[in-house]
C-alpha cells in the first residue's frame, strides 16, 4: 500500500525552493484528492494538477511537484524520465492542462516500472 502524501514534508519541500504556503486550502484540496486514489499515477496526476494550477505556494511550485511525484514515483518501484517529466510539467502549467486523463497519461509517458 502506497503511503500517503504528508503535508508537512511538502510545505518543508516547497520551503528548500525558496517557496511559502499562501493557499492552504489548494494544498489541503491536491493531498486529499491524490490520497484517495489506490493507483499511483492517478494520485500523482491529482497532486500535479492541484498544485500546478491551484498554487499553493509563493514560489517553487513545479520543483515541488517534479520533486515529490519522482519520489512518490521512486518508492514505487517506478523510474522517471527527470528531464522529460520537468518539461512536462512546465508545458502542463503554460497550457493549463486540467484533465486528469491527459496528465495521467503523460505521466505513464514519463515514468515506468523498473
């Protein structure tokens, strides 16, 4: 069973990018609903999405997204492609890619079973 997204350990992580909470409930709204998906990439699809576009944070959104989905993606037994995952995610905030289907699939796209 895949653990679930702490809240603390995030705002930590968004604090080392130079980053501040300034919407807690965008961040409360993207943990929650990745955490009740069982399937890793749909839960990372959700987290991507909410943070991506609900910008919790100051600054250093995408870091913190590309940095906890490549460790969720890691305790998984699942490898991402960093440099491909990085430009995605950029190319997903400057086109507002909202669907969940979409984000997922690119996700699946990125980062594979080792």
């Amino acid at each position: 069973m895949r653990t679930k997204i702490n809240k603390k350990k995030l705002i930590s992580r968004n604090k080392r990018f130079g980053g501040a909470l300034i919407n807690k409930s965008n961040l409360d709204f993207a943990i929650d609903s990745a955490n009740q998906e069982k399937n890793i990439y749909r839960s990372n699809a959700k987290l991507l999405r909410g943070i991506v576009s609900g910008h919790p944070f100051l600054d250093g959104n995408k870091r913190t997204t590309i940095a906890t989905l490549t460790e969720r993606f890691k305790n998984e037994n699942i490898k991402c492609d960093r440099k491909a995952m990085t430009k995605g995610v950029v190319n997903i905030a400057k086109n507002r890619v909202v669907n969940i289907n979409k984000i997922e699939k690119r996700l699946r796209r990125w980062c594979k079973k080792k």
